[in-house]
C-alpha cells in the first residue's frame, strides 16, 4: 500500500500567493482592494497599556463609531474613502433607496475597534459563562456539608476569578480609542 503527501499534490510553485493576495487570505472580507492609490482609514492607537497600534479600514468594511456631541452609535460599512472624511451607506427605507452620508473625520469623537488575540478574544466570552457555572455547580450540587444549596467562599472566588478575568480579556480585545493626542485618525493610500 503506497500512501503519498496529499499537501504536496496541490501546492504549485508557480501560483504563489502576492502579497495582496496573502493579505486578503488572513483578513477575508469585502475589502475593495484592487488597484494602487486605493483610500483607507488609518486609526493609530497609542493605549495606556501595551505598544503602538494601527486598525486600517477600507471601503467594504464595517466600522463602529460616535461623533462630537451626539449619542447614537454608528454601526456600518464604509462606502468610500477621501482626503478628509468618508461616506457610510445607510439604508432609506421610505423610499427604498440607499443614502450616503459623508462624515468629517474632525467630527469623531471615538472608535470601537476589535483586537483578534488567540485565545484571549475567546475567552473574553467563555470566562464569565465558566464562572457562573462554577457557582452555579457548587450551588446546587452537595458539598464536603453534604447541603445543597450553600456556596463556599472558595468557589465564590474561583468563579470571581474567572468572571474578572473574561471582563480584563474583554476589554483587551474590544476598546474603544477616544479621538485624541494619543489616537488618531487619518487616510493613507495602498502602493
């Protein structure tokens, strides 16, 4: 019986991957990336805790923001990109059409933005369920008091731990960045 490497057959040195395909491979969405010269926002963050980072959005992305002396949250995709504002697409329903609505990048008062870290962005979510079903197994289940019911100060803070812990990934992995010296927002173009 001959077994072969089955990666092998598929890989083809001549079709290697560019770099704009690679890039489009790790972060597959509906960018709209085809042609150099292409507009993007650019949001450096300089947080309290942690090194520099950049978020990039193009056209075809989803962005969460707020404006100066407003509180709706902005939830939409970006449908262009120029030198000093970007227009979203927001939906008419009146009458059935798709409006643009241009906003100045001066007039952002912050972003929500989505750090993917392995691991840590899951268990942003998986701690705190984790924790209230620890409490919740110790408080129903028998104990070493063989009673039901009763909760040991040990487990309250085990599943405390572990409910903290969610909120500290949390806050890791979804922050928001207040447009200020530190964070700032511009348009760079793709080469």
């Amino acid at each position: 019986m001959n077994l072969q490497a089955l990666g092998q057959d598929h890989y083809d040195r001549a079709r290697a991957l560019s770099s704009e395909e690679l890039f489009l491979k790790q972060n597959g969405s509906n960018r709209i990336i085809t042609v150099p010269g292409q507009k993007y926002l650019a949001i450096d963050a300089s947080p309290f805790l942690g090194g520099f980072h950049r978020y990039r959005y193009f056209p075809g992305d989803n962005i969460k923001f707020m404006m100066l002396n407003e509180t709706i949250r902005f939830d939409e995709t970006i449908a262009s990109v120029t030198d000093s504002s970007f227009s979203i697409a927001t939906i008419n329903e009146a009458n059935n059409r798709m409006d643009y609505q241009e906003i100045l990048l001066k007039d952002i008062r912050l972003f929500k933005v989505k750090r993917n870290i392995p691991f840590v962005t899951q268990a942003a979510v998986y701690f705190p369920m984790a924790g209230l079903i620890y409490i919740g197994a110790d408080f129903f289940n028998k104990g070493v008091d063989n009673k039901r019911f009763t909760t040991d100060g040990s487990a309250l803070i085990v599943g405390g731990a572990f409910m903290v812990s969610g909120f500290v990934f949390y806050k890791m992995s979804f922050s928001s960045l207040r447009m200020n010296g530190k964070n700032k927002v511009k348009v760079l173009e793709t080469y």
